[in-house]
C-alpha cells in the first residue's frame, strides 16, 4: 500500500471530477477523456533514441507517405512480440483518423519498448515511465524503406535466436502467468512457410539469412498458444492491493429505524462518500444484471449487526467487495460504478435522477476474441462441465486451507496464552528473603537460592517474549495470510456462480427447440407446396406457415448470437480466471518469508533464555543456608 499509490492513477482513468469529491458527476464521467489526451502528449517534452524517427521514416515509406494503421502494424511486427499483443498497441495508439501523428507512432513503440520489458503495454505505464522508458528494439525496421511491397512481406523477428515469441513469458515477469496459466486453454499451429523470405528486398541478403534463422527457431516449436485478448492490466491480478478504505460512520441514518452508514475514501478517485448497505448490494445486483456473462466480487451476506464482531466482519467485506470492483477495468469505467465511488449524494437520489442503462451489454464476439480461432472457444466450452468441476475442486482446496490457517491462528493464541501463565509462575515476588527471628531458620535463604530466583524472573521475562511472539504470528496468520486466501477464495466463487448464471441462460436447448419447430414447418410448407394446385383453403396455411418460419430464422438468428457470446465469454473469463493463479506467488512468499521471520525471532528469544537457564546454580549444597 506504500509506493503504488504516490503514481497517477494507478487504477485506470478515472473521472476528472474524481479528484474533487464535491464535483458534479457528469463531470467526472466526462473527464475520462481529458485523461487520455493528456495521456498521449506524454511524451511531447521527452527525448526520445533515434529509433523512433527511423521507425517513423520506414512507416512512411511503407504507408506511402503516411503512417496508415497498416504501415503500424507492419513496423511493429519487427518488435519480435506476438501479434495479439502488437495488435492491442495498434488499437490503443490509433484514434481512428486516416494517419497516425508522430505523437500517437511513439506511444505505439514506447508501448512496444514496455511490452519488450515485460511490462504492462498501456498509456498509463508510458505516462508514468515516460522519464525512464526503455529503448525499443526493431531489429530489420530499416529494410521497410527500400522495401518495394510491403504488403506481401513478412518482417524478421528480433535479433536474439533464443528470443521467446511471447514476452509475457519471463518467470520474473508479473504477466509471465498468463501465458502459461492459459495454455490449458489450448493452442493451435502457426505455420510460417517460405513466402516470408521471398519477399524481403533483394539487396538484404544478411537480413534474409538472419531472418531465415529466427524463422527456423520459430518453426521447431510445435505449435503456440492464444493468449485470449482480455485486458492485462496487472493490478487486477493484484488481490493484496485495496484501493478503498472502509470504516463506519459516527453518523447513524434512517429517522425512525437507525442504520449503519459506512464512509467509503478511495485512493484513485480521491473521494469519500457515505454509503450505507442496501447501496452495495443495489450496486452488485447492478453489475450482475449488466454484465451477466463475467465474474463479480462477493458481497458480504445480509444481517443486522448484533455486535461488534459482525460489524467489523462486515466492513472487511465490504472493503474486500468495493476494492474487487475497483481492479477491474471495464468496471472502474462504468459511469454508475464512478458515481457510486464519487457521488457525495445519497445514492438513492443518484439512481432517481440518473438515466441508467440496466440491460445486459451486448458483445461483439469477433472483437472480443480478436485472433482466437471460434473452434478454439467451442473446444473450450465444450469442456464446461469439466471446468465447473475443477472449480468445485478448487473451492474445497482454498476453504480447507482457510480453516487450516485459522486453526493454526487459534493454536498460536492458545500457545501465547499458556506461556504467559507459565511465565507467570516463575516470578517469586512475594517469597520472604529472610527469617523474622533472630534464630537461625531453615527457610532463610541462601545464596544459590537468591541467584535461581534472579535468574527465574529473567526467564521468566524470556517466556513472556516468546508467548507475545506467538499472539503476534497468531494474529498475522487470521488477518494476512488467511485474509489473502479469502481473496482467491472470492475470485472462485465468483466464478462458480458465473457459471450457474450461464447455465441457466445458455440457449442450446431453446436453439434445438426451435429447430425442431422449424423443421416442422418447413415439411408443412413442401406437403403444401407439392399440391398443385394450392386450394384457396391452403392459401392461409401457406401465409401462416412463411410467417412462422420468418419469425424462427429471426428467433434463431437472436439465440445463436446470445449463444456465442456466452461461449466467448466463458472462454475469456475462464482464462482470467487461470491469471488469478499468479497471485498465489505472493500469498506463499509472504506465508513462508513470515514463518522465516518468525522462528528467526522466536530461535533469538529462546538462545537468549538458554544463556539465561545455563547461569542457573546447580551446586545441591548451595541451596543450604
């Protein structure tokens, strides 16, 4: 939570009315925009390596005396990166004019530079490395300008033989999950052939045999993954990191029957609103109806707070819920979602005099998907019962684990508790040191005795460390790592239930239903069609029959289309399912590094009170006075 948040919104654009939570929220909606020009005059005042004005001068040249969206992509298939990841840079550098700016080319190769890196390719990484971008590397780009067609041409990849295709690849890398966690998805054949060196210039024999090598090391891989084309945002995948805060207000609402208000302060909008919690579940039931087909955060169950312990449960929830909200991207961009988290009015107003949208997004499947082949998604869903077992499976394995961990909290507390108590009985306050007669007593003291006593109450000091070092691992394994778990374990259920709402709405047996149906009438229409001639008595069958076939291509054309996009979404919410797999990174380093730090602590504590244990008199005769 330190340094993440001292850069420009890290969480997406939000609303320019965000940094004032007292603005308008037409403001605020509207402001997104201002936030994307100033993000691609980023790099105006900037010094920018030379390979930015070659590469321009090669796009030129290729586009024929203009930067066309072609001639970009061309020039940036030179970067070595697969192109589903050069075709995102394409489609965010352009803004739709005939030609792309020099401006908006260098945000493409500054987003290329990033992606080499293994770095989020995004305009908001470009505006906050804009000081220290790394050098694109477009090994070949100077071959487009003596180039006489481009458009045939295949450009080499990158100088290195042992360059990975994918650079998302990289284990140190944080989007190095992806690839991988989504290759159980499937993956289908590329094949380069020959026509990539046929069209290279004739006066670029060194570049041709280079590029011929790469291609060889290309073409022994047996086959490469499709990475589907979901925003790779890499906070999403950052479940440790809360862009909201969340306590309870001093003010309690409502005139009659008093309720909770919560006050919600957001880092990336910075604003603070009130809100109570029939204004979660309003804005949850929301998403789930406006994006039926994707994965939304949990909200905490409904109930009235009886104490302070389900209170404070409650707001972890809901801190939990709102910041889930907040890492996703199409979500932060939501107009209602942005006047949920900025809107200082009551949000019952907000919804009165707010104009929503409340039906279901309509997806464009092949936008969507991009390049992922369609028999690549039927694969995928055809395999859904397989799926909704494996997140059944994982439901168990991350709530046996969230048990564990609270027992071992538990266990921890009790052990803290009982070596305090035993600490307790080493301490000999109140033992009288000497006899109040002047005769000679057995119980007066001697002096080994006066030394075990000394040396018991350091002991003693040592056990007391160790009980205060158990309640503190006690305590950060039920509020980090536990608390950590409950995240994935959220992203799960999510999950689950996504796939329960695609059950019940997916639309085979309707398809079928009316197929059947279909069929049927198209026999009704040929029995009525082979009579010749059609009786005046048929004429009206025969309308009826065209009619309804109309109306069952038009149904059928509907179902299929909802039909896709269930089984594209499926398809892309599985694989960021999968990416929330890279997180686990994080929980087990920061479990094992603090059970490392821990028993490093408790060894200290513990060699200190052997030190004190072996001053300890053990001379039997010193004990007689």
């Amino acid at each position: 939570m330190s340094d993440l948040y001292d850069i420009l919104d890290p969480w997406g654009p939000p609303s320019s009315g965000a940094t004032n939570a007292s603005a308008p929220a037409s403001t605020g909606i509207l402001g997104v925009s201002n936030l994307e020009e100033s993000s691609r005059r980023c790099l105006d005042n900037v010094a920018l390596p030379v390979v930015y004005a070659v590469a321009f001068s090669a796009a030129q040249k290729a586009g024929g005396g203009r930067v066309t969206r072609d001639a970009l992509q061309q020039t940036l298939e030179f970067s070595g990166l697969p192109r589903h990841v050069t075709g995102q840079i394409v489609l965010t550098a352009d803004t739709g004019a005939d030609s792309l700016a020099q401006r908006d080319f260098n945000l493409a190769l500054a987003m290329v530079a990033l992606a080499q890196k293994n770095m989020s390719p995004t305009l908001e990484s470009v505006m906050f490395h804009k000081e220290d971008l790394p050098v694109p590397e477009l090994d070949g780009v100077e071959t487009l300008i003596s180039s006489s067609n481009m458009h045939s041409s295949m450009p080499p990849g990158r100088g290195r033989l042992d360059a990975p295709d994918d650079p998302w690849s990289s284990a140190s890398a944080g989007p190095g999950a992806v690839a991988s966690s989504t290759a159980a998805l499937g993956s289908m054949s590329l094949a380069t052939n020959g026509t990539e060196t046929a069209s290279l210039p004739a006066n670029a024999d060194s570049t041709k045999k280079e590029h011929q090598q790469r291609t060889a090391g290309r073409d022994s891989s047996a086959s490469q993954t499709f990475v589907p084309g979901i925003n790779m945002d890499e906070l999403q995948w950052k479940l440790d990191k809360e862009d909201v805060s969340i306590k309870e207000s001093a003010e309690r609402g409502g005139i009659v029957f008093k309720h909770t208000n919560y006050e919600i302060s957001t880092r990336s909008f910075s604003s603070m609103v009130v809100r109570r919690y029939r204004d979660f579940d309003w804005i949850s039931n929301y998403l789930v109806t406006r994006y039926p087909y994707r994965m939304h955060a949990n909200i905490p169950p409904k109930g009235f707070p009886v104490d302070r312990k389900f209170l404070d449960n409650r707001i972890k929830g809901l801190t939990r819920f709102a910041s889930a909200i907040l890492r996703i991207p199409f979500l932060r961009r939501d107009a209602l979602v942005i006047q949920f988290f900025t809107n200082t009015d009551e949000f019952g107003h907000v919804l009165k005099v707010g104009n929503l949208d409340m039906e279901a997004e309509d997806i464009d499947v092949e936008d969507e998907l991009g390049s992922t082949p369609w028999p690549e998604v039927q694969q995928t869903y055809a395999a859904f019962d397989d799926f909704y077992a494996q997140v059944a499976r994982d439901e168990e394995r991350y709530r046996t684990q969230i048990t564990s961990l609270e027992k071992i909290a538990r266990y921890k507390q009790a052990i803290g508790d009982e070596l305090n108590v035993y600490s307790d009985t080493m301490r000999l306050i109140n033992a009288p040191r000497e006899s109040v007669s002047g005769s000679r007593k057995f119980h007066v003291q001697a002096t080994s005795k006066r030394t075990l006593d000394s040396n018991l109450n350091e002991l003693s000091m040592s056990f007391s460390d160790a009980s205060l070092l158990e309640k503190a691992h006690g305590e950060v394994q039920k509020t980090i790592s536990a608390e950590y778990l409950r995240r994935v374990y959220d992203v799960v259920i999510s999950m689950k239930l996504m796939m329960d709402r695609m059950r019940r709405m997916e639309k085979r047996k309707d398809i079928q239903r009316v197929c059947e149906r279909n069929d049927a009438n198209r026999k009704a229409m040929a029995q009525l069609n082979g009579e010749s001639p059609v009786p005046d008595s048929d004429r009206s069958s025969t309308d009826r029959l065209e009619r309804l076939l109309r109306e069952d291509a038009a149904e059928l054309q509907l179902l299929n289309h909802e039909q896709r996009c269930i089984e594209a979404r499926f398809y892309l919410e599985l694989a960021r399912y999968k990416c929330y797999e890279s997180f686990l990174q994080t929980h087990y380093h920061g479990y094992i590094e603090e059970q490392i730090k821990h028993h490093t602590m408790t060894l200290n504590a513990w060699k200190q009170a052997l030190s004190t244990a072996d001053d300890l008199p053990t001379d039997p005769l010193g004990f007689i006075s």
